[in-house]
C-alpha cells in the first residue's frame, strides 16, 4: 500500500475520532459544527501537503525505512554546492528507485565524483552506504560512504 494513502487514511481516522468526541460532548451545536468543519479542513489541508511532496526527493533525514539505505546503487546524481546533493537510488535488495536529498557534503561529493570517473574508465557501478553515527553499516545520523563496485563477470559461455 502506497505511504501516502496510509497517512491520508490516519488523517482522516484523527480528524473522525474529533467529530466523534464533539458528537458525543455535551456542547453546544455551534461548537459542534465548528469543530466538524475544522477536522474537515484538517484532513483536506495534510492531503495538499503531503501530495505536494510526492514529486520532490525524499531528504533522508525522514527516510522511514533506513534498511533500505544500507547499501544502495546510485543510478543518477546531481550536485547544488554548498546546499544538497541529489541522488536517485536503486537499494541492493531490489524495488523501485527513489529520488533522495542529502545535506552538502565535500567528502561525499569528491566520491561520487571519483566514483563516477571510475564507472566510465571501467565500467561497473557506483555503490551507495550508509554509515551510523558509530561507524556501523546501516546506521542512522552518520555520513554515506560512495565507492566504486567493478562490473561482474558474464557466467561462462558453455561449450559444445
């Protein structure tokens, strides 16, 4: 189920469990209607937010599922110096690829740039890792590690 629905579904669910309680409270009916108007605003506002997100690269700060980080193919990068570095993901355990958005960093850029120098001398691919704050692979807070992955042998042709 796509993330998106899901969080307009728990929307809506908080903005029934208001009408709910105003429904059931003793109050006056022109608190009651004001109050169902607001939880109607409510989930017709964080569906507009969280549509306008959808065509925009994730920043990986929120990124829910850091598993899917770990170890990841860069398909496509694109540096804003001193600003963000955008990168278009591919993770080794298979799906889609997904657009993120990470904080500027010298170090990360100076590798992918090398990395990608390396894709075009001698094939292969640009490999993605996130590193935690204490250095273990697939951490959260630290710094990603980009290096190079040289291409794979073809299996064998068999002989006849």
């Amino acid at each position: 189920m796509d993330l998106h629905i899901v969080l307009v579904a728990l929307a809506a669910l908080v903005g029934g469990g208001l009408v709910w309680l105003i429904a059931t409270s003793a109050t006056s009916p022109g608190v009651r209607r004001s109050t169902l108007a607001l939880a109607i605003i409510q989930v017709a506002l964080f569906y507009a937010a969280t549509s306008d997100l959808l065509g925009r690269p994730k920043p990986v700060e929120i990124e829910l599922l850091s598993s899917r980080l770990e170890r990841s193919e860069v398909l496509a990068q694109h540096l804003r110096q001193d600003e963000a570095i955008f990168l278009w993901l591919r993770a080794k355990t298979g799906g889609d690829p997904i657009a993120y958005r990470l904080p500027w960093s010298e170090q990360t850029a100076r590798q992918l740039y090398e990395a990608g120098q390396q894709v075009e001398q001698q094939g292969g691919s640009v490999e993605l890792t996130m590193q935690g704050e204490d250095g273990t692979e697939g951490g959260e807070g630290g710094d990603p590690t980009v290096g190079w992955v040289p291409p794979t042998a073809p299996p064998p042709k068999p002989q006849r």
